[in-house]
C-alpha cells in the first residue's frame, strides 16, 4: 500500500475525510503524506483514491525558481513501475492524464481525501451494514 520507500515508518491507510499534508520524512530520502499533526506517520493511499488539494499542486520547478503549478487542485493516487521493486511506485494522475510522482511534490501542501476506490468504499459500507445489524441484534434480543 505504501511505496517501498516508505516501509521502514509507522503508516496507516487513508480514510474519506483525511486531512494530509506532503511531507518528507525524517532519516529518509523519500517524501509522501501524513495526517496533519501526525508527521511521524505515512498515510498509504491506495490506487484510485482521490484527493482534493487546497491550491493549485505544486512540484519543484528547479534551481532558484518558484514552484511549477500544475492548474489542478484534484488528483487521483496510481500506482506505476510495479515490475521494478526498486523504484517509486506512489503517483498522482491529474485530470488531463499527467503522471506525478508524489516523491516529486513540495512539501506543506494540504490535501483532504475526497473519495477512496470503489471496491474499498463497497467494503467499508459492508463493515458499517454489519456492524449495525448485530447493534439491531443486540438490542432486540
């Protein structure tokens, strides 16, 4: 769930509502999201999740110059390069097709976890039908 960069830090998967921020982590090379006040703790993503970032997505644009926007504040979390362990796995795809390794991101943009895939928000709502039904039970009996 985590890119291989990132499994050597406490993590915990993404929840609809997640307030994040981009971050690079302490003692690593690498970057990724955290919950805003929990920068010790990767937020994993999983493939077709979508976030809704506060400004305009922000990369580096190089040596001494501002920050490339990239006219889009929604991204969807993809997964590339997974035949090759070594490399990043972890990338945004913005709404016209662009490719975004969140390595690349700065650092301090806020992001809120707008949507979680299909099949992980079908297994989510069975949790909650389960868990209300035997609430139901538990009181009827």
């Amino acid at each position: 769930m985590c890119d291989y960069s990132l499994e050597h830090l406490a993590s915990r998967p993404a929840k609809v509502g997640d307030k994040l921020v981009t971050t690079h982590f302490k003692h690593t090379l690498t970057g990724g999201f955290c919950a805003v006040g929990e920068p010790n703790v990767a937020v994993c993503l999983k493939p077709g999740t979508e976030l809704a970032f506060d400004h305009e997505i922000e990369i580096p644009a190089g040596f001494w110059l501002r920050p490339k926007k990239l006219v889009s504040k929604v991204a969807r979390f993809r997964r590339v390069n997974e035949g090759c362990r070594a490399m990043h796995h972890d990338a945004l795809e913005l709404p016209d097709g662009q490719l975004i390794f969140v390595t690349r991101l700065c650092e301090s943009q806020f992001a809120t976890v707008i949507q979680l895939p299909t099949a992980e928000r079908r297994h989510q709502v069975s949790e909650d039908k389960a868990i209300e039904v035997a609430a139901a039970q538990s009181t009827s009996g």
